[in-house]
C-alpha cells in the first residue's frame, strides 16, 4: 500500500494548427489515503483519465509533481512506478491463453517458471477463475476478461491500482455484480486504488472518497454521502444524483434541494419547512418511484423541478393539477447566483 500525491499538476497538450494549448489537468492538488479507494468522477473529457495516465507514468506533467510512496516519480517510466493499470479494453492477449496473459508481466521481469505460475494461481483463486487458467479471451465473457485483466494486475504486487472505466463494456446486470466483486477485492487486498469513471452510480458504489472533475479541475472531494448532501457547487449539485438537484433562485441565492426532498406537505417532519405549491405536468413510473415534473411557486419565480415520491406514498397525482408540497429546511442548500458556489444559508422570506 502506497500513498498517491499529486501536487500543482497541471497537462497541456499541443491544441494543433495554431490553436496553442490545450489545458487538460489545470493544478490539481490532492492525495489518497493509504488503502483507500478514491474514485475520478466527471463527464467526458474533463481530464480524469489524463490525470490517471499521468500517476501512471504513461503521460508526463506540463507541470507539478507526482509522488508514489512519498517519492517524487517524475521522469520515471511505468514499470518502475510499483502501480499496475486495468484499461477500459482490459488490452489482454487473444493468442494467448489465461494463464499466459496472467504470467506475461512477470515473464518480462524475469521470474522463474514455477514463481511465475505460483503467483498467477495464487491470483487465479483469489477472483475465482482458476477453472479458466487454459481458456484463450475469445472464449470469456465480459466479466472474467474483467477479472483476468486483475489478475495480471495483482501479481505484480503493485503499492496502487490504476482503473480506467475498467466496467463500461459490461451490460447494466452484469456491471452491478462486477461492481461488486470489485470492491470486495479490494478490501481483501487493501491495495490504494484509483478508479476512473463517468457513471455515479459506480462512484457512490465503489469509493470511500469521490474526486468530482470538471474542466481539468477537482470541484470536489469528499465522501460520497457529502458529495451528495452537500456539494460544494452547482456544478457538483447537478452532476450528481438523477434527477439531479432541483435550483430554484431566491433572492439572489440559487437555493438547493433533492427531488427526494421535495414531498406533500404533510410528508416533511417538523416545523421548520418552505411550502410551495407544485404544479404536475407530467409523471414517468421508475423502479417501483414515480418522478414528477412541474413547477414550483414562492421560492423564487415559477421554475421548473423534479420530485420523486417512492412507491410508498400514495398521494393521487394527476398532470395539470396543483398540490401542496414542502421542503424542510434543513435539507436546503444555498448557492452564489454569480459563482455557483456554496454560500451560507439564509433565511427565505414567505412569498
């Protein structure tokens, strides 16, 4: 297990035909904690992966430094970095069988035959694939290409995991039970990983903390519980959850709050709640909740939100009508109008 740090890091790349620079990690400054598992989250093209190839060795920093194990790694290739990196493709052998592509890394550092094949089946047991050992890619599905992939990984005995969107290939079903067996891997190894992906719901899944990017910056890093409840800006508030966070503004405030959050009036425990009247326009049925869409009143001027009421609740609802909904206010989050960025609440006039 290894500490990860990366401090001022910052990676342009040439922007082509007179086009200059382009800036696709701008400063970032943080650092995992020893075994933790802390996940890149963002939208396509705000710079998690370059930053994940530039821990990994595979790019090298505009500027800034990367440390592994309290050691500075800059200039250092990947081999001599102690990580190992599971790619999207999982980029396995198909001449090759199991055991071969399991055994390659330590074929090329120069074990011996019997310590190399010690080390795969001592890996093989562990993600349960020993009874694949003399199957070639071609003949696995989806998940165990996954689970080969970390084999290979693991008997390099790496201080970090590098993970890049190593689920987007899997169908829906069979990425949840991947998710899974992934976490439960790590904890048994305990290795410090660093995992790359767009889908949330893999990120609130797997990590202990979350990194939220944007634009080559980290807006975010907390648990995934505070990502969630009290993101730092309205970047991160609508990013995350889906629906994503309702933004009503309020004098001169963008006030904040969780479809979830927003219930028929006589739902929200309490004194201390905003009532608004919501206007339904229209329902979808999802996952046994249902998920309205309308408009609220009295927290600013009509503004389109989003609730989602669990199959619990029974309140007859109909497109068109008007009901009676609250927040309490404990469960508002307050925004700068100009910034986006988290402000300290305030106390909302009636009307």
């Amino acid at each position: 297990m290894a500490v990860v740090e990366v401090r001022n890091l910052t990676k342009n790349f040439d922007g082509g035909r007179g086009h200059g620079h382009v800036r696709a990690i701008d400063g970032i400054n943080l650092a995992t904690g020893e075994g933790e598992y802390l996940v890149l989250l963002g939208p396509s093209g705000c710079g998690k992966t370059t930053l994940l190839r530039t821990i990994a060795g595979l790019e090298e920093p505009t500027e800034g430094e990367v440390l592994i194990g309290g050691n500075v790694v800059n200039g250092l290739p990947p081999r001599l970095r102690r990580i190992a990196m599971v790619f999207q493709n999982y980029a396995l052998y198909p001449h090759k069988t199991v055991l071969e592509n399991i055994v390659f890394p330590l074929k090329a550092a120069q074990l011996d035959r019997a310590e190399r094949e010690r080390k795969a089946h001592w890996a093989a047991e562990l993600l349960g694939i020993e009874q694949l050992l003399n199957r070639r890619p071609r003949q696995l599905s989806g998940g165990e290409r996954q689970r080969v992939a970390l084999a290979r990984a693991m008997v390099r005995e790496p201080q970090v995991f590098l993970l890049d969107e190593p689920l987007s290939n899997l169908d829906a079903k069979l990425r949840a039970s991947a998710r899974d067996e992934l976490r439960r891997f790590q904890q048994r190894v305990g290795t410090t990983t660093i995992y790359v992906t767009h889908d949330q719901s893999e990120a609130m899944g797997l990590g202990d903390r979350i990194a939220v990017m944007e634009r080559g910056r980290v807006r975010q890093m907390a648990p995934p519980v505070e990502v969630y409840d009290d993101p730092a800006d309205t970047f991160v508030a609508t990013f995350l959850g889906s629906p994503p966070m309702n933004l009503v503004p309020r004098d001169g405030h963008l006030v904040g709050f969780r479809p979830e959050h927003l219930l028929p009036v006589d739902l929200v425990p309490g004194e201390d709640k905003i009532q608004v009247p919501f206007t339904v326009d229209r329902i979808e049925h999802l996952s046994g909740d249902r998920y309205l869409y309308g408009t609220v009143h009295r927290l600013g001027e009509e503004t389109r939100v989003i609730t989602r009421l669990p199959a619990t609740v029974t309140l007859p609802v109909e497109p068109g009508e008007e009901h009676r909904f609250a927040v309490s206010a404990d469960r508002l989050r307050f925004f700068d109008a100009d910034t986006g960025e988290r402000s300290e609440p305030v106390r909302l006039r009636e009307g």
